[in-house]
C-alpha cells in the first residue's frame, strides 16, 4: 500500500550501475538532490510569506564521467533515447524536455564564467514526476550539484538555489517562487525550513522526534481548470494590497482585513484572509514543531485546509475526500492533521502521523479513498532528509 524509500546509497549505486551500462564508463562524479513536500504556508510565498518545507527521503541522483568532447549526453531511467547537448554553441531550451532544466542549470554556471567541459550522465530519481513533490527542483539542484564537483566552483547555498530557479523559469517557464530549490539545497535530517519569502532568510526548525512522521497522499488526480487560476489569485492578492495600501499582504494582520471590507470586492476580502491568517498559521506551526506540540501543529493544518478550501477556493473534491478521511481516523488513530499541499485542484495532501501507525493510516486513508472516488492513490511516508549532496567527486 505504501512506498518504500529506497535509501540514498542504494540509489546511487544502481545509478551508477546504470550509467556504466549505458556509457561505458565508470562515474567520476555523482550527486544528489532530493523532492520536497511543503507543510504549511500555502499561496503565501509570492504575498511575501513563510513556508515550511521539509527534504523528502525521495531523491533524483545523476552520475557521470568525462567524455573529451564538446557535448554532453545524458540520459535518463524516466526517458527513452539520450538528449544531447552541444557545448560549441549557445544552449537554447528545446525537445526533449525533460533536458531544460539541465540546460538551464549549465547555462546558470556558464554566466558565472564556468568552462563546462564535455561528458556522459545518467539520471535515476525515487522522487514521483509531476506528483507535486518537486521533482524538477530536485533535477535541478542534483544538476547544480554535480557541476559544482565538475567545475570545482563552489557556490553558496542561496546562490544554488537561485540558480536552479532561474533555470526553472527561463529552461521550463515555469515563474516559481524560491522554496522548491531552497528546500531542495538546504534541507537537513530531522529539520523542517521556515522560509521567509521576503527576506530569503531561513531557519532550520527541530522536528527531532521520531514518534511523528509525514506521510504524502496523491489524488492522482489533476483538474485542468482555465489555466488562470494561479495569475488570478495572484492578481486578487495585489488588488486586495494595493486597496490596503501596503506593498503586499505580509504586512497586513487579520485585524486590517477585517477593518477593511468596504475597500475589497467580497474575493478580494477572502483571499486577503486567507493569505495573512496562512502567514501567522506557519509561524505558529513552527513553533509548535519545534517544541513537540503535534496536536497543535496538526490543527494548523486543518486550519490551512479549511480557508485554502473556503477563502482561496483551490481545493477540489478529491482533496477534500482525502482530509476528511484523515480527519475521521483522528488523533486516536494517530492522525494529528492534514492538509493539501501544493497549488491545489488536485495533486497532494500532507499529513502529520504517529510513526507507530503509518502503516495502518495509510491503508486506511487508500482504502477509503478508492471507495469513494473510484480512484487508487499513492502514499509514501518520510522524516526530513538531508538536501543535495555530492557522493562521489
Ligand atoms: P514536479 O516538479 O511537481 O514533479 P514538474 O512538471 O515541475 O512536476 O516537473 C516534472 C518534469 O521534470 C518531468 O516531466 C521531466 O520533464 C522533468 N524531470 C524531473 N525528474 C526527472 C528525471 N529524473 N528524469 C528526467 N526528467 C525529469
Ligand atoms: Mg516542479
């Protein structure tokens, strides 16, 4: 019922296994960057906000070896053929395209004056693809990653992150904010990062016991809306702000949404609430992270659930099936919140569990999904992991 993690070593060594099939040759370097699941602070990152991402035990790992030419080969266990890239001229995004955000993350390195030289790679990943988890991030952190070890640059960790985001927008178009690619660099075992989107500033929070853990549910399902959804609620929250006179809704309290209703259209007013009763969720879960408190953090994130679903309308049934089903289990089965996690309409629900009962939990939650959507999920359990590491190199 319930993934397995298949642990970091062993990945690597049956990606370099792989890459030896493949190429021939035995891996000089190999790097890892693992995907992320957020668990509180939702839509609250481009208002200025905090998230609360933590590092999965789910991990993209690439191996690789030089090849004395000008070109790059690559490959991938998700993809069929070899992508090709050629060092001689400019890199341009382009078909397949799964290898932009390779090219993207290279010409990051090229800009900072890098002489990338020629070689094979092979990439292997334990982290589902469009499952919501950020596999792209950890493609691109896993890339920056191994071009640290190849180009003997080393980077900061914000610098490595920046990059791997740039390379998101400009190689994928894909405008996101900094949290995928931070968690992705910086996640720590037994830590969950609160991130202040304003400020780039970071804090490793202590999740230290192991009687909790987090277990990841996907819907499997993914409702194509207009396409606006995501540029509208951008757009309400800059009306609501610019109505409230301040550059963005982190520097409103709930006191100066509520004081203002006649300057808000009715869903500018919703979004607006949302957004800064989200910011004051995420610090006060992280404190209670921090200090072992899981009812009250679990709370918060039914909390979440409840205005992402009322106030920021970006929840969908399936979602909604999977934390009331959470919810029904309870503390007394050892559920102590759950939430959705991601952009919404689908996608994945993030919930706080008793490491004694995931197995039981989990079985649960898919068994009565299925019976009432007619739809199998996927579920994996994790504890924060360590973020992008160079293994050999
Ligand atoms: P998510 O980041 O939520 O998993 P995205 O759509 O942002 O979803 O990124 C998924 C895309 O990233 C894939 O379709 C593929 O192009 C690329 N990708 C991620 N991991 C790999 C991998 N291991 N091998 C090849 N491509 C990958
Ligand atoms: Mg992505």
């Amino acid at each position: 019922m319930i993934g397995t993690n298949t642990p970091l070593k062993t990945l690597a060594a049956t990606t370099a296994k792989n890459f030896q099939k493949r190429s021939g040759k035995i891996a000089s370097w190999i790097a890892a960057a693992p995907g992320r699941v957020n668990l509180i602070g939702e839509h609250t990152d481009y208002n200025d906000g905090f998230v609360f991402p933590m590092a999965l035990e789910r991990y993209t790992v690439i191996a690789a070896a030089p090849n004395g030419s000008n070109k790059i080969i690559l490959t991938s266990s998700t993809a069929e053929g070899a992508a090709t890239i050629d060092l001689s001229k400019p890199i341009k995004r382009g078909e397949p395209s799964w290898a932009n955000y390779v090219k993207g993350v290279i010409v990051g390195f090229q800009r900072l004056g890098c002489k990338i030289p020629g070689f094979d790679a092979h990439i292997e990943s334990t982290v589902p693809l469009g499952g919501g988890v950020s596999s792209s991030a950890a493609l691109e952190v896993a890339t920056a990653t191994l071009l640290e070890a190849i180009t003997k640059k080393k980077l900061t960790q914000v610098q490595k992150g920046l990059i791997a985001q740039k390379a998101e927008h400009e190689f994928a178009l894909m405008p996101c904010g900094i949290m995928d690619q931070f968690i992705s660099v910086m996640g720590k075992a037994d830590h969950v990062l609160l991130l202040d989107c304003q400020t780039t500033k970071t804090k490793q929070v202590p999740m230290k016991s192991k009687s909790v853990a987090i277990l990841v549910i996907n819907t499997n399902v993914k409702h194509e809306l207009t396409g606006s959804e995501y540029p509208d609620r951008r757009r309400q929250c800059e009306a609501a702000a610019k109505a409230l006179g301040v550059k963005s809704l982190r520097s409103c309290t709930l006191a100066d949404v509520n004081a203002a209703p006649s300057k808000l259209t009715n869903i500018e007013f919703r979004r607006a609430r949302h957004v800064v009763t989200e910011i004051e969720r995420t610090i006060t879960a992280a404190k209670a992270f921090a200090s072992g408190n899981w009812k009250l953090a679990g709370d918060l994130m039914y909390a979440s659930h409840g205005s992402l679903r009322g106030d920021y309308e970006v929840s969908c049934p399936e979602l909604d099936d999977v934390v009331e089903i959470a919810h029904g289990i309870g503390l007394k089965g050892g559920v102590y919140g759950c939430r959705m996690t991601g952009g919404g309409f689908g996608g994945c629900c993030v919930a706080l569990v008793e490491s004694s009962q995931v197995k039981a939990i989990a079985a649960k939650i898919a068994q009565a999904y299925k019976a009432r959507t007619k739809i199998t999920p996927s579920l994996f359990v994790s504890r924060p992991s360590q973020g992008a590491t160079l293994i050999k190199g």
